[in-house]
C-alpha cells in the first residue's frame, strides 16, 4: 500500500485522457462535431486534465462550481479549490449548442482535435469578480487579469474526454511525467515525505539552497518546471531543463531529486496560484510544497509573503499537503554563506541580491557574475542562451 498522500478529493487519480486504444475511434467522431477553438491557457488546463493533474474535476466548470471556487475557494459541493477551470466560446457559437450536445475542442492555431466536451451548461460569468477574487485587481496589466477579460462571453461546461497531450511529451521525453507516474517513481525509491520545488526560472544558488533545505526535511525532491506559456522575458523551457540538469548532476547527491515538467500555463495569480500549485502536486504524490518569495506572483501585485499567509486561512482539511514556508534568501558576505532573512542577523549592505533584470543586462554586456549567484555550469548555460539573441 502506497504510503504517499493522497489525490485530492478522491482515493484515485482520474485522468481523463482516454485510453489509447479508444482514441481513434472518437476522433473519428469528433471530426463531424462543431468545434470550440481553445486558447492556450484552456489548452494548458485540458492537458492538466487529461494526465489527473487536476483531479478529480471531470471536465471545465459550470457556474455553480465557477461562483463557489471565486468566493470561498470551493466547489458546489463543498470540495476545496482555489481557481476557476472554465472554458469560453463566442456568444453566436454558444448559442447554436444544444444542452447535451457533443462538441470537439481544438486547438486554436493548428486545428488539432484535442478533445470532446458534453455541452451540461452554458453561462455567462462577471469577469471584475472574478478577477477581484483570484488576482485581487482588475487591472488588465497583469497578464492574468487580461487573459480573463478577453474571454469570449459565454461559458461552456460538461464532462471531457481528452485525446490528445499536445507536443509536451515528444518535446520532453524523460520529463513530462503524469501524476502516475510519478507516484511510481516516488514508491520505488521508498519517499512518503515528497517536497515539490516550483520553478519557471532557471535556478540560481539561492534556489538551490532552499532545495537542499527540503531534501533535508522530506524523503526527496521533485524539481517540477512549468513547460507551458510564459511571459515575455522569461527563459524558455529547454534552456531551464538544461541548466537545472547541469545543477542538479553536479550539486545533488544522486538519488535525491526527481526532475520534472508539467503542462501548466502561469496565471501569475500570486496568493490563489500558490494553492493551485500546491493542489495538484499532491496529486502527483507530494506531501510539501516549498513556498519561497512572492510565490507565483507578478510586478508588484502582491505582498512578498502573501502566498505564505494564504495557506493559513485555510479550514482544516482543505489540502493534505503542507507548504514550507521560507523568507528572502541570499548570500550574506558576513556570513560567508547562503542565508534567509530569518537566520541572517546582517543588513542589506552585506547581501548579495540579483535582480532579474539587472542579471539579463550582466549576460548582455559580458559582466561577470559572482559565484555566490549562480553556479558556473548554470551560467555557461544562460551565458550561450543570452548570446543567441543578439
């Protein structure tokens, strides 16, 4: 018997990718259906979907469920989640759907047919209450908040039936582990104590140490990147997975880290986003999931340690994760160490902080970084990922 937590809200994973053997034959089908074009981060969710990452939602949200996740965090019927999955089309598309009808979901560029939807609901929602509530503004500067107020106007609901997993797992074969998957792993190294490290950046030493913080505490790691859209500026995928191999080969001890990639796409929603993380890498099997400085967060949004202190209001029972909390983290020439704003007793003038900003511009110029930042081999990496810009 597995000695991991649980999946959310449910004693098995459900993954609503259909079994292979029965793929064919609906997308037989579904080429004859009306199709509903989804935009990339509907498509992120239906592959989250699709592999139980979102377990145990069966599909997108009807109203009820989409009301209830942007007031109290839950479910229609009680289940705890902190951020609507919903699915929009144009309001003429909308209103040619017959309730029960089956329609085909594509993807919006190439005209794939990633899945089929039964059509339960068709709604209208507020968009500044959603928005209010999950990215706690409605300016459409955050990325977030924009993508929210360009839906379509109308919302479709109903049970999915995925068929595709988009180009995530031929782009990162020995990456993109489902949540079966890596439940599997976890069990057959022995973890029940398994923390999640989220990361959409390359990482540097102040990452590292909070990593090797966790391993101390749990049985092992999971390094788990996000491989779907970002915003601009942000490193791509394949240039992260392979700076953090050359991290993780040359300062890990063997055996102790899982490197993985999921389908996400960032919604930047800082404070809500966090118990999003934290949610569905229980489902892949983790009991911890580390929490750092403006986790999931954008500009200035959000307090540093917001998505600290979310995980606090939450009613007992609402995730059987925990999150490890850890304040600022640097490297203190007093010290002469990596350090936190908790074990440091030092002031600013002692720290050695990096913004991203400031970073990029020392990989465009050639500037050299201090080994105290980053670790050479990581450099090396961004160093030649910089240099292919220009």
């Amino acid at each position: 018997m597995s000695r991991l937590v649980p999946p959310h809200g449910s004693p098995t994973l459900k993954p609503l990718l259909l079994p292979e053997i029965e793929r064919s034959e609906e997308l037989k089908r579904a080429r004859e259906l009306k199709k509903i074009p989804l935009s990339s981060r509907e498509a992120s969710d239906l592959f989250m979907m699709g592999m139980g990452a979102y377990t145990p939602l069966d599909g997108f949200m009807g109203e009820a469920d989409w009301r209830g996740c942007c007031l109290d965090m839950t479910l229609a019927g009680g289940l705890f989640w902190p951020i609507p999955i919903t699915l929009s089309c144009e309001e003429k598309l909308g209103a040619s759907l017959r309730y029960g009808e089956d329609v085909a979901l594509t993807e919006a560029q190439s005209g794939e047919i990633l899945a089929t939807l039964q059509v339960n609901e068709k709604y209208a929602i507020d968009k500044e209450l959603e928005c209010l509530h999950v990215f706690r503004t409605t300016d459409t500067k955050h990325p977030g908040v924009q993508k929210v107020m360009e839906q379509p106007p109308v919302n479709l609901a109903g049970p999915v039936r995925a068929l595709s997993e988009g180009h995530f797992p031929a782009a990162y074969p020995g990456l993109y582990h489902r949540p079966a998957e890596t439940r599997a792993i976890f069990a057959g190294k022995g973890w029940s104590k398994v923390a999640a490290f989220q990361t959409r950046n390359p990482m540097h030493r102040s990452h590292e140490y909070l990593a090797k913080i966790a391993i101390e505490v749990c049985d092992g790691l999971l390094i788990h990147q996000v491989l779907g859209a970002l915003k601009p500026g942000d490193i791509p995928a394949e240039v992260r997975v392979k700076a953090i191999e050359a991290l993780v080969d040359n300062y890990f001890v063997p055996g102790t880290v899982v490197q993985a990639g999921y389908p996400i796409e960032m919604r930047y929603a800082g404070p809500r986003e966090a118990l999003l993380h934290a949610l569905f890498r229980q489902n892949f099997g983790c009991s911890h999931l580390v929490v750092g400085r403006d986790h999931a967060g954008v500009g200035s949004y959000y307090g540093p340690f917001d998505a600290h202190h979310i995980f606090d209001t939450l009613p007992p029972g609402s995730l059987a994760i925990e999150a490890l909390k850890f304040d600022v983290t640097f490297f203190c020439h007093r010290c002469d160490g990596m350090a936190t704003g908790k074990t440091c007793p030092h002031g600013p003038e002692q720290r050695l902080e990096i913004s991203g900003t400031r970073l990029r511009r020392m990989f465009a110029d050639h500037d050299p970084i201090p080994a105290e930042f980053s670790r050479p081999e990581v450099l090396k990496i961004l160093q030649e990922y910089y240099d292919s810009l220009r």
